[in-house]
C-alpha cells in the first residue's frame, strides 16, 4: 500500500463518481479502477458498491474513510511542521540562563522571540555557569546565557550585554543612607559571594575590583543563586557586590549602592554548540543578535 492509494480511494470517496474523479487526480479511470481494486484485495474487504449507474462506499469503505483521513491530516501536518523547522519557524529550543540574566535583558529577547517566530516552544532552565557547559556538552540545551569567558573551542559564544557592578547592603548598614558607597569602606566587611567555579569571570572581577582597594573581601559566607546571596545579605549576613541589574530583584531589607570608584565592566554572553546547524536556533541568535544592538543603543549618552 502506497500513499498515492489512500489518495485515490479519498478522491473517489469523495467524487462517488470513477470519471469524476480520475479528472481530479490527473490520471486516466482505467488505471483509477484498477488501483483501487488493488488497495481492496490488499486490504481484504470491499470499499465500494459499484453499479453500472453509482458507486457507494461499503460500511468498511465508511469507517476507512474517516481513519484515512485523519492519517492525511496528520501527514499534512507533519509537512507543515517539518517546512516551518527547516526555516526555524517550528520546532523547539532549550534555553539555559544563570539567574542574573532573568534582571536584565533576558526578557526582552525572549518577548521578541516569540512575538516574531510564535510557533517556536521555548524550553527554558536556570543554571550556573559551569552547569550550562555541562549541558550542552550534553546536548541537553541549545542556547545559553552566561558569564564569559569560555575556554572551549567546541563552543562559540558572543558577549551581548555589559553592566557595571554595585553594592548590596542590609538596610540597617551605617551605609545605606549614603547615595554612593566608597570600596574601600567596605574592606572589614564580611562579604556574601558566590564559589569562583561557578563564574569565574565575575568573580575575579569582584576580587580585583576589591584589590585594587587595598583588600581582599573576607568572604563569610557562599551561595549559589544571586537571588540567595541578595536574601542573606537581607538577612545582615553580610554585603555582596553584585551586578547591577540585581537592582531589579527588589527585596525587603535590601538596599543598592553606586560604587564611587569606577567599577569594572561584568558581560553576558549568549553560548551555544559550533555544530549546531539547527534553522532555529539560528533564528534565535539572530533575535538575540537584534535586541542586544538595541540595548547597546539604548545605553549610549
């Protein structure tokens, strides 16, 4: 049985009518009668009743019908779905974030994601740093957003957002009347920070940026999420330097500071495996690609 018999027996379904309907499918009614006879034999019960004056579908040519429908529908379906994901317009992308990303421009890229490509299942996973390279070693996530930089040619990545750092303090710190906070006012502090394998490259920004004052932070306690290190520091377990889209985590007990001094620069960037050829994945990166642009000018003086 081939696809084209289902079709035949569709049309003549349809027709009831052997001329009719070998008109509609381009052939001659000769070779339609006899490929229909073909599908029955193969089938084992009749479909048609079949006078010299109409042909009726049998009780089994009715129940056929309606299943060889369905398995039409759903193989033009299937086409629809396969041409939309050839041209990254269908299928799915998983996506992995660390929690910071979700503060600052994560939102919007995928807001605009789905407002230009709808039919795209976003899959999304908040995960450090060091866990997105595990997962798209493993295959387990298309796309990530992270912190650079990435020492691993089997990846390609591109910074897309940069942001300067600032202090977070308890609301009760002899600080946080202060519009601006001075580093080196900070170096008998206790700090909240998070393990350096995490993100490696915040962190040493972090440990830089305090050296340059004079001091190494002494780190009272670690956590994992940002969202956690800004709740112990509510807690008055300590500050954390933080960056400064963490500002719109707002949290009881939480205050930001601006840092006085120049703060270095802490990126994102968008990472994602280099054989991964996928049309849409491609179609994200190019979203990604246009709102990155967009914030870069909207930041501009």
């Amino acid at each position: 049985m081939e696809l084209r018999h289902l079709r035949y027996f569709v049309t003549l379904a349809e027709e009831l009518h052997f001329g009719r309907a070998a008109e509609r499918l381009h052939i001659a009614q000769p070779p339609l009668s006899q490929q229909i006879r073909q599908l029955e034999v193969e089938l084992g019960f009749q479909l048609f009743h079949r006078t010299k004056r109409n042909v009726e579908l049998t009780a089994a040519g009715q129940v056929f019908l309606g299943e060889v429908q369905k398995i039409l529908k759903h193989l033009e379906q299937a086409v629809q779905l396969g041409r939309q994901t050839s041209r990254g317009l269908g299928g799915q992308v998983v996506v992995g974030f660390v929690s910071s990303a979700a503060y600052n421009i994560l939102p919007t890229i995928l807001r605009r994601f789905r407002n230009c490509i709808p039919d795209v299942n976003l899959e999304l996973h908040e995960l450090t740093t060091d866990q997105q390279l595990q997962w798209l070693r493993d295959n387990r996530i298309d796309v990530g957003f992270l912190r650079p930089p990435v020492e691993d040619d089997t990846f390609c990545w591109e910074i897309i957002f940069y942001e300067s750092l600032v202090v977070a303090l308890p609301e009760t710190h002899a600080l946080a009347d202060q519009s601006s906070v001075s580093l080196f006012s900070l170096q008998t502090e206790p700090f909240i920070l998070f393990p350096r394998p995490l993100a490696p490259g915040v962190y040493d920004s972090i440990i830089s940026f305090c050296q340059q004052a004079n001091f190494s932070p002494t780190v009272a306690q670690e956590a994992i999420q940002m969202q956690t290190i800004v709740s112990l520091v509510a807690a008055e377990m300590g500050v954390a330097i933080v960056p400064e889209s963490l500002q719109n985590l707002q949290r009881t007990g939480v205050v930001y500071k601006p840092m006085q001094e120049p703060t270095p620069k802490v990126a994102l960037a968008m990472i994602w495996r280099r054989d991964n050829t996928s049309a849409t994945v491609q179609r994200f990166l190019e979203v990604v690609r246009q709102v990155a642009i967009t914030w870069e000018k909207a930041a501009l003086p």
